[in-house]
C-alpha cells in the first residue's frame, strides 16, 4: 500500500494544474487565435459583400433595371446564406451552460 502522505501530494498537485487558469489561457489563446482571425475576417468580408448587393440592389431597382435587380438579389441572398451557415457554425462552438 501506498503512503497517504504521497498520494495526497500528488492529489494535491493534480489539483492545482488542473485548476490553474492564467498558465493554461495564454495556450489556449495561442492555439485559437488565428481560427479566430479567420472567421472573423470571414464574417466581415461577408457583410461587405451583403451591404455591396443591397446598395446594387438599390442602385438598379431606382435605375429601373429588372435584370440588374434581380442579380443582385440573388447575389445578396447568396451571401446571406454564406454568412449565416458561418454563424450556425460558430453556434456549435460554444458549450452548454
């Protein structure tokens, strides 16, 4: 049998590790930044992208344009649909409380 005195050393320091954010944030963040980046810069561009078509869509529906309209509808609601599968995304990321 072991002795109580090393078992609970070593229960003791498992504990501490495991309970010891600020040496284990620095990692993590590390580690996650640039996926972070990423979407972010993801999610930019394709706000960009939704405000462009919507003044286009502005733009052509003032000017008369059907054609000019109606492409650029679609080419909102594509970039709409991109954006929000990007945030369904993000939604599984995060964990339960």
């Amino acid at each position: 049998m072991w002795p109580a005195s090393d078992d609970s050393e070593e229960v003791r320091q498992f504990g501490e590790e495991v309970t010891r954010h600020e040496r284990r944030q620095p990692k993590l963040m590390s580690v996650t930044d640039p996926a972070t980046e990423r979407f972010n810069s993801r999610l930019k561009a394709l706000n960009g992208a939704i405000e462009y078509w919507e003044g286009e869509f502005k733009r052509c529906h003032e000017a008369g344009g059907e054609t000019g309209t109606e492409q650029a509808d679609l080419n909102r609601a594509e970039q709409a649909k991109q954006r929000d599968t990007l945030l369904k995304f993000k939604e599984g990321l995060t964990l339960p409380r």
